[in-house]
C-alpha cells in the first residue's frame, strides 16, 4: 500500500477539518469538576463534539466518556492500540501576525495556535484510521484516537479517561518529535524548608516553577554592600542593579531538563553573599546547590548510557526573613537509586537545620528500543522519509505518551524543523502533516493489521 498516494488525497480534508478545529479557542479557563457537562468549559466541549461527530458521520464507533476525553474506534479484537491526541490548546502570549485562533492558510502552512500542538496531528492520526478502514483493512485489535481534552494543564481528561475506559495494551502519542522518543526520565520535585533569622538579609526571592531555571534573584540587606556588590558583577561581568537596599543579579532562563542552556541566578547570588554572611542557608546552597546541574555536590550525580545524566535544578527560594524555602527540580535516568539519594539529601538539609522534602516523584517512563512497538514505529517513519540518520532518542522532559504504561512519544514534527509549540505564531506545514498522515497509517497496519 502507498499510504502516502492516499494521504495526498486527504489535503483538502485534512486542511478543512484542521482549520476548522484551530477555530475553536480551546483554552482552558476554568476546570469545574461540578460542570458535569463541560467541566473544561465550552470550546473544549465544542471542540470534542466537532470531532467525534465528525467520526460518526465517517462511520466509525465513537465514545464520550463524561466530556473529559472521547474516542473514535475502528477494529475489533481484545487488545487496543491508543493513540493519543489532545484537543486543548495552551494560552496564546506574546506577539502574533495572525490572530492565532484565526487559521490562516500562508505559503503551504497554517498558523494557529494548538497547530503541531496537537491538533493538526490529532487530525493527522485520525485522517490514518480513516484511510486504513476505507481500504477494508482488518484489524486484529481495536485501534483508538483518544481525544484528550485536558493535556496542558494535569492531564484530568486522559486520566478520568483511563477510569472508565481499558488502558490501551499499547500506544503512541503524536504530540512531540520523529522519529521517535522511546524514554523520558523521571519528573522528581523536592524542597529543603526551614527557619532562620539574619541580621544581613531580610529577604530573597527567586524562582516561579518547578521546571525552570531562574533568571533574576533578590534580597534585601540591612547592610550597605553597593560598592562591593557592583564589583562583583564587574569581576565576573553578570548584569545586576540595586535600588534603595534592593540587591537584583540576572542569569538566564531554561527549561530544568536543560539547565546548561541558563545560568542559574540564585547560584549568582548566593556566591556573593556567602563572603557577607554566616545565614546557614546561604553556606547549605553555597556548600550543596551552587554551579552544580549535575546534583555532584550532593553526591546524586548518576548517569546510564541511554537517558544520560541525572540533572538537578536549583529552581526556587523564597526567605521572609524567618521562613526557607527552596524547591529543586531532578531529571533522572533509569539507574538513579531513589532511596538511596532521598537519603543523602535528608542528611545534607539536616547539616543545616533544613528538612527535606519530598513533593511529587514520577518514576523514568521506558518502553525497550528492541521492542515491537518502538521498532514498528520506527519502520513507518523510516518508510515515508528515507530517514536513517535521524535516531530515536530519550528526553528529560515529559510526554504525553508516559500517561499510558507502554506508549511512546512519535511525532509529528519532523526534524530539523522549527519547534513552536507553546510560542506565538505557531504553525504546521500541510505537507508534512500529509506525510505524518502516511507514516500513522502504515503503523496502524503494522501494530494491529491482521
Ligand atoms: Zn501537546
């Protein structure tokens, strides 16, 4: 079968149902769990009916499970093949051309936000099932679009989903990269709490987010540290200001499962005032935390072959003068002995009077390159794009795929491409969304074709 000759016939579907889906503002405002009919507000609940009607009407069996996600479903047999898509969108900041809900058809792209992310995929999936049963292929398994109506925000949809409904035996989510991301590490957020009274600083704060390095620190001191605290920016030429007794150092921002791309601006600062001031807090993070991404001074450091090094990011701290806290963000590969470092950073807090704290640990997601699913995949990919240099690859941060127990992460921006997922002026390009619909049916047929 040349999947890919079909999918061409599919351009002018796929671009209708596409923009017609983009034209929906599927941002969530407000989940109202009392809301039984659109818990995740009216677009969403708009956007989910769209499709599934749109299902119906092709002939496919299609579900509503309780308005937080749907599927539409071809083949029989005991097992299900999930393919994961979401129909929500994250909100639209910064500077667009085109109104981003506005959808507008430009030199063979499409701009909107929600675009790769994920609903031109989601329909790319969908468009594959749809030339697979109008081939009259038989399928041994039952094959699933799942319609995700609350992945950006806690993934409420999937995993209400996931209570009514069978968790598919395996899975592919089109909402991240070819070829292919066959692991993701572990997501493991902790905090080192205390209290402290100071005579030299009366607060700092840095920091928002668990994921994100922090670019911009500040204290305030009691005492005048101006002449000092300028030619310390000057002797390592970091940017800084003071007002009043205001002291701000900038680094730079980056995603914690790349913290080498910033500069940490709590290490900034923290490496100046440890010369000014015996707070036991400043010497803990001076002693454990600064300059160190790797999680070598609190002796975690572990790295394996596949998912690479463990990282550890310094992401936040807030001092009133009397209460710590500083929240730290590990990636972790699969070889990490979590016990055995929830030990080693209990004892590094207690040195200093912090207690440490675990906040949410979710655990590597790793499905084996050798297996089927990963190699099929694979196949398809390869089979429409001529593509071998490209490897599969493992990520630090989280996909949509982890939510199933054996699910990978497979597409649909290809490489080399622009990512602009989550940024203004997002776009898909309709001939590579024709080539993702030819790569997903070919898969289909190779996981569950008879
Ligand atoms: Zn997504």
């Amino acid at each position: 079968m040349n999947w890919l000759e079909l999918a061409e016939k599919k351009r002018e579907e796929f671009i209708k149902v596409t923009t017609e889906l983009l034209q929906i503002p599927t941002v969530l405002e407000k989940f109202d769990p009392e809301n039984k009919e659109m818990p995740f507000g009216k677009d969403i609940r708009q956007a989910l009916d769209m499709m599934l009607e749109i299902g119906k009407q092709d002939g496919f069996i299609t579900k509503n499970v309780d308005n937080y996600a749907g599927h539409i479903e071809y083949g029989n047999g005991e097992e299900v093949l999930g393919i994961l898509g979401h129909l929500d969108v994250v909100p639209t900041g910064g500077k667009w051309i085109n109104p981003p809900f506005s959808a507008v058809e430009r030199d063979g792209k499409i701009y909107a936000r929600g675009a790769m992310d994920d609903k031109g995929p989601t329909v790319a999936a969908y468009l594959a099932l749809k030339m697979v049963k109008e081939q009259g292929i038989e399928l041994n398994k039952k094959v699933r679009v799942i319609l995700g109506c609350d992945e950006e925000t806690g993934m409420r949809g999937l995993k209400h989903y996931l209570t009514k409904e069978k968790m598919p035996d395996i899975g592919f989510a089109p909402d991240a990269e070819f070829p292919l991301i066959y692991a993701e590490k572990g997501i493991y957020m902790y905090d080192f709490i205390g209290e402290a009274e100071n005579q030299l600083i009366t607060s700092m704060n840095a920091g928002d987010r668990y994921n994100i390095v922090p670019d911009v620190c500040e204290v305030t001191l009691t005492k005048d540290l101006r002449k000092e605290f300028n030619k310390y920016l000057d002797d390592f030429n970091y940017s800084g200001e003071i007002h009043n007794n205001k002291y701000t150092i900038y680094g730079k921002n980056a995603h914690a499962a790349m913290p080498d791309l910033g500069l940490n601006a709590i290490s900034l600062m923290v490496e100046f005032l440890k010369n000014h001031t015996d707070a036991f807090f400043i010497h803990f993070i001076d002693e454990f935390l600064t300059f160190d991404n790797y999680g070598k001074k609190l002796g975690i450091d572990c790295s394996d072959k596949e998912m690479k090094d463990l990282t550890n990011n310094l992401a936040f701290i807030s001092y009133d003068g009397q209460n710590i806290r500083i929240k730290m963000n590990i990636r972790y590969p699969r070889n990490y002995d979590f016990e055995a470092g929830e030990v080693k950073l209990t004892k590094a807090g207690a040195k200093y009077n912090l207690e440490y704290k675990c906040i949410e640990n979710k655990g590597p997601h790793y499905v084996s390159p050798d297996d089927e699913l990963v190699k099929s995949l694979h196949s398809a990919y390869v089979k429409y794009t001529g593509d071998t240099e490209n490897e599969i690859f493992t990520i630090g941060g989280g996909t949509y795929a982890r939510v199933l127990t054996k699910a990978v992460a497979f597409g649909a921006l290809f490489p080399g491409e622009e990512e602009l997922a989550h940024q203004p002026n997002e776009y898909l390009i309709i001939d590579q969304m024709i080539k993702a619909i030819a790569i997903y049916a070919e898969s289909i047929v190779l996981l569950a074709g008879k």
